[in-house]
C-alpha cells in the first residue's frame, strides 16, 4: 500500500511538470535567449509573462524594474510590467516556480544606444602573419626516380610556424627561403626550429637533389602573409575602429585561424562577377586599387576582423543605430554590397531565422529576393562576406557565410555582437 501511494504521488508530481512545462507562461520564458540586451533608463523594454506562481530576483539591487517595482534579490512574485534597466551594468535574472523550481535563468546587459556608419563597401584584404606558416610539402624526384619527401620524414606538418632556421629567428617568408637555400646547397641537412599546438621543437632535415629543380629542396611549401576581397560592415565615427567580413579570416590550406600580426585592407574594384549555382559558389572578381591603405587591421576574430580606419570619412554613410539582439525580427530587410566598381547599392534580401543563441557568424538566415541581385549573383557570393544588413533603419547584421547548394541563402552574424568584439560598448563607457 505505502508503494502505491508514493507511485500515485509520484505519477501526480510527474503530470504536474508535463502540464508546468506546456503552460504559455513557462514557453514564453523558455523562448527567452540566455543573454537579454536593454538601453539604461528606457522602459517598454521587454516583457516578461506575470503569474502569481512564478517568482523572480536579481544578483543586483536597484538596477533591473518590472514596471514601477524594482526587482530584488529577494524572491518576489512576477507582477505584470516590462522590464527595463535603471542605468549601464549588468545582473542575473532568475525566474522559478513558487521561488523552487527553476523555468528560466539570463544574464540582463544595460548598454548605451550605439551609432556606427555602415559599410558596404568592397575592400581588398591583406593579412601579415605572426611568422612563417608551413602550408604544405611536396614530394621531390631524385636522381634514382624514387619519389621523397623530406620535410614530411622529419615530422614537419601543415599548420607549423617555423621559428628559426640554423638557430636563427625568421619573422618573413623571403628571410627563412634564403637561410634554407643557404643551408642545403651542398646537400647538408639544415636544422629547422618549429612551433605546433604551443610546443616548440627541432628537427633536422636532410634535402633532395630534385632533378626537375637541378638542386638540392626540401619539399616546404611555406608563407607569411594572406589577401583577399572582403566588404565592410562598419566604421565607428567616434572612434575610428572598423570591422569587415563578420567572420575570421582562415589559411586556405591549413584550415587553420590565420595568425595575424598585421595588416591593411584597400580600396578595391569590382570587375565582375561569377554567378553562383547550386553546389557552385560564385565569387567578386576585383582588383587592389594603388593608392594608401583605408585602415590597418589589428586582430583577425570568429566575428570578423577589426582595425583603424585611416580613409576618407566624407563617402561613409550616415550613422544607424545598432539593433539589439531581441529587436531583430524575420522579415524584409536591405543588404548593402557592390557589384559594379565602387558603387554601393542596397538589395532587398529577407531574414527567415533569428537565433540570438546560436555561435558566433550564425545566428541569422537570410535569403535573397531581390531580383537583380538573383540575376546578376544568383545570390550570396564570395567577397560578399561582411556586407551590412539594414532593418527598420537600424544596423541588424552583416553576411558571413552562403549556403553552398542554395546560394540565394546565407547566414549572418548579428552587427551588435560584432560591435562588442571590437570593443566598442567598452569605449561607451
């Protein structure tokens, strides 16, 4: 009998929290993203479902109010209101069932509004690596026809940065290609100093007399630099950082981060375009204009890369507000990109899924609709990555990645979130 009863009390507990669960209230809650962004001081924020059941409190006291009341660290009943934040800072807000069982649980950032000039202009991009990176090897022929390949038999692979040759540091491509040549011309092994995973090793590597070359190599294929065409999303008017193309710039061949220790991006024209298909991505054909840098990058992050714009500020767009995660809505919107020359134009374009939670570079879909840009791109293409996206007259976002078998879709990364990579709500304050 004692058994029954707690497996009645049980089966009863159970259907309490399959019903607690499906009730709209904890629905709503649970719809919430893990980190809600507000202005100071502007109520009709957010809105949060009221129950005399659900009870909330904060890590912060007199910051966060729901309505007229200010929220405590005390548990105390979700009354009806919005939620707002008395000034910039940030705190824990917690939701539960009767103040026990927890439904909902985000942190609440207050930030001054934010003004940046969006971009859309094409830039060519160049990257100066921290080193040298190996980004292959090659087999070499030698006299005896069998095929080598010393540089993979020492243990070198791609993605390790060379650090010295003959015990002497290299920093450029050209300075470790010289050291080497001048190590094995005569056939003797040259000691390399290499860097993977944090851990540094030597290794000794005994060259090839190749008989296509007619001297001695050692099968490195290595570099010290990256380009390509990117567009910009923004520029900060007060303090002249920018950012472009929404996500990091990898090694083509190493799949890797690529290590940045400096670099520029330039002016760029747009001489064409090949047209994307299905399972064929196209990409913006242009060329580096001659002439001084626009900007000179300081850091290459999952959100794009960022630097001090350094050209002129009288062809920048005017000034938009950046939208908060929470505003961003599916529906149309305009994406800013070049196809022709140096011409900005504005496309129309539709954002079919907002995911404030997702990871960096996709929490927006979006879709083509604009019917040049069909015609002429076939959609997203590359050298597009980075091109802002307007929405209500605010900055929502910029491109980042095409869906390679439907490039008239993509995804996008959320302008804010590139905005505090770059550290710009820190200047705020």
């Amino acid at each position: 009998m004692h058994t029954m009863r707690r497996r009645f009390w049980g089966a009863c507990l159970a259907a309490a929290i399959l019903l607690l669960g499906m009730a709209p209230p904890i629905q709503s809650l649970g719809s919430l993203p893990s980190t809600l962004y507000l202005l100071p001081g502007e109520p009709g924020t957010v809105s949060l479902p009221a129950g005399p059941l659900f009870q909330a409190r904060v890590d912060q006291e007199e910051f966060l109010r729901l309505g007229d009341e200010p929220l405590s660290t005390r548990w105390q009943p979700l009354r009806e209101g919005e939620l707002w934040a008395t000034a910039p800072g940030k705190a824990r807000l917690e939701v539960a069932f009767l103040g026990l069982v927890p439904v909902a649980s985000l942190e609440v950032e207050a930030r001054p509004a934010l003004y940046l000039s969006p971009g859309g202009e094409a830039l060519g991009v160049i990257l100066r690596g921290t080193g040298v990176t190996v980004v292959d090897e090659t087999a070499l022929r030698g006299p005896d026809g069998v095929p080598r390949r010393p540089a993979f038999e020492a243990g070198i692979r791609p993605g390790d940065r060379l650090v010295a040759v003959e015990g002497v540091p290299v920093e450029r491509k050209e300075d470790a290609a010289a050291r080497i040549r001048s190590a094995i011309q005569k056939g003797d092994p040259v000691e390399l100093e290499l860097e993977r995973g944090g851990r540094t090793f030597r290794v000794q590597v005994p060259p090839v007399y190749d008989v296509r070359a007619q001297r001695y190599l050692i099968g490195l294929w290595i570099r010290d630099g990256a380009s390509g065409v990117g567009t910009l999303t923004f520029v900060d008017p007060r303090t002249g950082t920018f950012a472009a193309l929404g996500h990091v710039v990898m090694d083509e061949r190493t799949r890797q981060p690529f290590p940045t220790r400096d670099g520029a991006v330039v002016a760029a024209l747009v001489t064409g375009v090949q047209k994307a298909s299905a399972g064929s991505p196209g990409e913006k054909r242009a060329v580096f204009l001659p002439q001084e840098p626009l900007g000179y990058l300081t850091a290459n992050t999952p959100l794009g890369i960022f630097g001090q714009w350094t050209g002129t500020w009288d062809q920048l767009a005017e000034p938009l507000p950046v939208a908060r995660p929470q505003e961003v809505e599916v529906g149309p919107a305009l994406l800013r990109t070049v196809l022709h020359g140096n011409q900005v134009e504005e496309f129309q374009v539709v954002i079919e899924r907002v995911q404030p939670q997702m990871a960096e570079g996709r929490g927006l879909v979006i879709r083509v609709t604009d019917p040049r840009l069909l015609e002429e791109a076939g959609g997203i293409v590359q050298g597009m990555s980075g091109s802002p996206i307007i929405q209500g007259g605010k900055l929502v976002g910029a491109v980042t990645h095409v869906f390679v078998h439907d490039p008239t879709r993509g995804y996008g990364t959320f302008a804010y979130w590139m905005a505090e990579a770059a550290g710009l709500f820190e200047e705020e304050r």
